[in-house]
C-alpha cells in the first residue's frame, strides 16, 4: 500500500481559501507563508509542493477571484436590450461582490489589476461588459468608446460596492443608491434620442 497523500486537493482548499482570507484583510507584506500554512493546519512545504511557492499560491487566489467574477457575469443571459443587459451586468457584478468579499477584496486591492484599456483575455471579467457595451454601440442606444464607457461604469460600481462591503451603507440605502447611481450612470452614455425617452419615462417624483 503507497504512502497516503498528505498534499491533496483539501490541503490546497484550505491554503487557498486562508491566503485569500489573509490577503483580503492584511497588508500583503504581512502575509508570509508560515502563517498561511499555520492557519491552513498545513507545513510551508506543502505550499511549495502545490503551488511552487509564495507567489504561486496568490497566483491561485487571484486566478479563483477572476473566474469567479468572470463565471458570475458570463452568467447573465444576453436579451434585445444592450441596456437591461448592462444594468444585469452590474447586478450580477455587485451580487458576486456581497458574496465573495473577501475575493472581491483581493482582486481589486493590489493582487489583480484591473485595466480596460490592455488586451481582453478569454476569461478576463471586462468581456462580458464589453460584449454588451459593443451591442449597445451598434444598436445606437449607446455613444461613446466602449472602454471609456466600461472604465466609467466600473468605476461607478467598484465605489458602491466597495462602500456597501465597508459597513458604510445601510442595507436601504445601497439598495436605493445602486439602482439610481446605476441607471444614471448608463442614461449618461446613451445617444440624445434614448436619453430623452428615457427622462420621458423616469416616474414624477
């Protein structure tokens, strides 16, 4: 009978899930592998063994944060209408947020960069936006240029959500803010004609 294996798939969860923890809530120089480890119940050299090291490991945390986000919004289905599916977008965005903050932490606080303006990969989160946003150009509901537009928008999330995630929000309050902010933020990209139409529709207040 071989040795039972001691580095395995629950092993690497754990390092994983405590590195994003660590790095979500430490400075990053802080983080050393020894504390990840203690925290996992595991030894450094597990670390080594699975991930090659230090960077390998927030590697694997950054690599988990970007699918997750990109799985989120790749899941939101495509419709006739470029502006229901941006604001789903953004839905979608600030519900994987609520529900994976400490990744969300992570991948937008020094570990991943966020750049719209550098080339798109397969599985980079700003696909879907941009997908959505380009539809949008064609169908004339939107003008401007797409990274402009989705930099615009995702700075506009990252601040409600960054804020929600802080305690600095009330649970009404984001709410209240997120749909009014959101929907600004789109009716201010969108051509004269629909951004007309769509003051005609806004309810009195």
């Amino acid at each position: 009978m071989g040795r039972p294996r001691t580095n395995d798939e629950a092993v690497r969860e754990r390092l994983v899930v405590c590195a994003t923890e660590m790095l979500a809530t430490r400075p990053r120089e802080s983080v050393t592998l020894r504390a990840v480890a203690a925290a996992a119940e595991a030894s450094t050299t597990a670390v080594y063994s699975l991930f090659g090291g230090k960077d390998g490991l927030f590697g694997a945390v950054r690599d988990r944060a970007v699918a997750g986000l990109f799985q989120g919004l790749s899941a939101v289905p495509t419709s006739a209408d470029p502006l229901a599916d941006l604001y789903a977008l953004a839905v979608a965005y600030r519900g994987w947020g609520r529900g994976h903050s400490h990744l969300y932490t992570v991948l937008f606080g020094g570990v991943q960069s966020f750049d719209p303006s550098g080339s798109v990969g397969a599985a980079d989160p700003i696909r879907p936006l941009l997908a959505a946003i380009d539809r949008g150009l064609a169908a004339s509901v939107l003008a401007g240029e797409a990274r402009s537009i989705a930099l615009s928008m995702w700075g506009t999330l990252h601040g409600l959500v960054t804020l929600e995630l802080a305690g600095a929000l009330g649970a009404d309050t984001a709410e209240a803010a997120f749909r009014s902010t959101m929907h600004a933020t789109l009716r201010g990209w969108t051509t004269p004609e629909v951004f007309r139409s769509l003051r005609q529709a806004e309810p009195a207040p």
